[in-house]
C-alpha cells in the first residue's frame, strides 16, 4: 500500500488565499512514488489550484511542500531545476504558440538538460511516435485538434524525463470524441509506473487507473482513499452527493 | 517647386537617416530591457523600469536634447551635438519601445509563461524564448508607429545644431525667400525615410503573424 512507497511529493497543512477568500485549508496530501493520485472535487473546490502549488507556479501561505526530499524553494534557479523534474499538463494545453510540435518538445532538454539537438530531437520523435503523433512533428500547434495537442503536451512533459507528472483536468477543454485518446497516453503512463497527480472529472479513469482518490470540497480534504470503497458509497457524505450528481444520468 | 531643393538637403537628409537608424537601435534595447525590467519579478527592477518610463515619456523631447547636449557635459562626459541628439533620441524612445513591448507581452496569454516556467526555464529563458518571439509579433504595427514618429522626431536635433534635414532647411528659407518650396523639399525628404519604413513594417506584420 501507499505506506510502503518512498514518499515523492509531501504537502502538510497546507493553506492558501486570494485575499480574503481561503482556497485551500489545511491540506495534508503525501503521493509515493509510482502511485497514481486522482484528486476529485466540485467545481471551486480547489483542486487545480492544490495541483498548482506542487510546481509552486501558485505560491502557498502556509504550510509546507516536500518534493522528491527537497522543499520547495523560493522563485529562482533552484526552482527551475525542480521544475524540471516535475511534468505538468494544462487544461488549456498551453503549446508553444510560435514553435513547431518537436521545438515544442525540444526546447525544455535543450535549453534545460543541456541536450544535444541530436540527441533531444530523437527522443522527441520517440514520445511522439508513442502518443501516436510522428507525423505532426513539423506542424504548429494551431493546426492540431484539442486532443493532438494535449497528447503533445504531454510528450513535451515528458522529455524533461520527469519524476512525477501532474495533470491539470488533462480532458476538460477537449470535444468528447477527443478525450479517450488522451486518457489512452495516460493510462499507458500509469501501467508503466509514472507517478501522477489527476485533478479530472473523468469517473472511468479515476476507477481504473486511480491508486487512490482524493476528494476537496472548499479546499479541505474529505476523503483520501483507495477507488473502491470510495465509488461503493463509504465514501463522505459530500462526496457521495457530488458522485450521486454526476453519475445520475 | 520644392524639387530644386532636394540637392541642397542631401547632406541633411544623410545625418537625419543616421540619427533615425542609430537612435532606433539604441531605443529598441533601452525599450526591450525596460520592458523586460516592468515584467520581471523582482519589485526593485519594477520600479526602476516604472520610474523611468514616466519620467522619461512625460518630459518634451526638446527640453530633454537640451538637457543632455548643454546639461550632461557638466557632469562629465563630452561628445559632439550628433551624439548627444542620438542619446536623446534613443532614452526618450526607449520609453515609448517599452510600453509598446509591455502590451505585446501582456497579450501574450499567462498559460505561455506558465507552460515554459513548468519545463524549468528561468524568468530570463521564458523571456527570451517564448514570451518575447510572440510579443514582438503582436507589436510590430505599434513599434512601426514608434519608429516612424521616431523618424520625424530626429527633427529636435536641429534645436542642438546638428545639421539635419530640418536645420538645413531653416538656413534655407533664409537664403532662398521661398519657404513654402523648401518646406515641401523637407516634407518630402522625411517621406523618403518614413514611406518605405511604414511599408516595410506592414510587410514584416503579415509576414511574422502568430497562427493562433
């Protein structure tokens, strides 16, 4: 079980506000390595902004965040280097707008690693022939559907070969018929032993590839369980309404 | 007819073109710093880059030539009316390059710098490599405002006694009793210069134009 994984990425008490407004409150969360964290939650609730704090691309106002052993530190050159090492997929994709999909992919290991063009452009074409792209590598971004560029996005992830990826609702901005192709990289993430953090809506991959479940109602933690009890009702009261309302049809 | 002119105004319309090319690149660093100064995290770089920008943009660029060819020197260093109108020309555009670029990076969706940022680029690289490239895109049309007011501006220069195309002119009218004939060989010398550029700049839009 989880307790027996090194423990990867550590957030204790964690607290965060916009101005006057609490966002998270005391969020306790530990991910081991190769686990597979889906955090769940209405809308509001928090969860983007929780995954966030992880890279500290949102800073937090109490608490503290352990990532691979080392703390967070403050905005500079350390924290690049831990970023890193930390893969993160937006919602919105966030492609570079004026680079081809393998510069896209090429930029971090070179300017970053310090990889040779060579060397980073073979491993780019590796992680696109794996997400099933090899044939876009000289098209932009603007000429990709949703999915494309999602499944870019998370080749362009993980090319920094990172130690743990987060995805930021990988699927919320994708028409339906494009979400299972990026939940198909994902999962094949997952079997091969990524450690991940999931804020999604997808029930399905929550229950298949889930380790464990989180659930955040107001920025607190609820529930923090495996799949299974959590979908079978033994689950928070809230949370068992927030599943009542969105499996109900 | 202001064509008879344009011989006598050659050597004026040459300084006014340097000053125009060397005070443009000189505006364009200044402009590109500050502008990367106003983004940056780091507040004393903030305020720096703030104060600078209104104090520089909000004094008349005559009284700023003036400060610098007559007040500068006082304080030092000293170079000949040319170079002192080219530093002028170059702080008081820097500004205008600034705000111009600011806009473009600000246009610039916070998803972008957030992306490279998250592959462990520094403030610097999110700058330089994906942040700036789409910002000058967005900015050509107003930096092309910025450069060809530029242009016309080199025409303070003649207020140190540089000999551009508006202080030969004035000479001129003098000599010539034909103001309105020489008047429109200066006008039309200063077309030279900011026509093409105008053209050039809409060429370098539709050419550098982000798909999005």
């Amino acid at each position: 079980m989880t307790q027996t994984r090194a423990p990867l990425v550590v957030l204790e008490g964690v607290v965060k506000r916009f101005g006057s407004h609490q966002v998270l409150t005391d969020v306790d969360l530990v991910v081991g390595a190769g686990e597979v964290v889906v955090v769940l939650g209405p809308s509001g609730s928090g969860k983007s902004t929780l995954i966030r704090t992880i890279n500290r691309l949102e800073t937090i106002d109490g608490g503290r965040i352990v990532v691979d052993g080392q703390p967070l530190p403050d905005e500079g050159r350390e924290l690049a280097r831990l970023r890193a090492d930390i893969g993160m997929v937006f919602q919105s994709f966030n492609l570079f707008a004026h680079k081809s999909v393998l510069d896209n992919i090429t930029l971090g290991p070179v300017k970053v690693r310090g990889a040779s063009k060579a060397e980073a452009r073979d491993r780019a074409m590796a992680l696109l022939e794996r997400v099933g792209l090899a044939d876009k590598a000289g098209a932009s971004p603007a000429q990709l559907s949703g999915g494309q560029q999602q499944r870019v996005a998370i080749a362009r992830a993980l090319a920094m070969q990172p130690k743990v990826m987060l995805f930021d609702e990988p699927t919320s901005a994708l028409d339906p018929e494009f979400i299972s192709e990026v939940l198909e990289v994902m999962k094949g993430l997952a079997d091969d032993g990524m450690t991940m953090v999931v804020v999604t809506h997808e029930m399905g991959f929550a229950r298949s590839a889930a380790d464990r479940i989180v659930f955040l109602d107001q920025g607190r933690v609820l529930d923090d369980t495996v799949p299974g009890p959590f979908f079978d009702g033994t689950s928070s009261p809230r949370a068992r309404e927030f599943l009542s309302k969105i499996l109900a049809h | 007819m202001p064509f008879q002119y344009l011989d006598e105004l050659a050597e004026g319309f040459l300084t006014t073109l340097s000053l125009t090319l060397l005070s443009a690149v000189g505006a364009l660093v200044i402009g590109t710093v500050l502008a990367a100064m106003r983004v940056s995290p780091v507040p004393v770089l903030r305020a720096v880059g703030t104060t600078y920008v209104q104090l520089v943009r909000n004094t008349p660029l005559p009284v700023l030539a003036v400060l610098f060819a007559l007040g500068l020197p006082v304080l030092g260093p000293s170079f000949g009316f040319f170079t002192w109108a080219v530093l002028a020309l170059a702080v008081y555009t820097g500004a205008f390059v600034c705000e111009a670029l600011r806009s473009g990076i600000n246009a610039v969706g916070v998803g972008q710098g957030e992306a490279a940022r998250a592959i462990g680029l520094g403030f610097g690289q999110t700058m330089r490599l994906v942040v700036l490239p789409q910002a000058f895109r967005t900015v050509v049309p107003p930096l092309g405002n910025v450069l060809i007011a530029l242009t016309k501006n080199t025409a303070v220069a003649a207020t140190i006694s540089v000999a551009d195309i508006t202080l030969r002119s004035n000479a001129l009218i003098t000599s010539s009793a034909d103001p309105l004939g020489v008047i429109g060989a200066s006008a039309l010398a200063y077309l030279v210069i900011t026509l093409p550029l105008g053209l050039a700049v809409d060429r370098l839009e539709g050419r550098v134009a982000v798909v999005r």
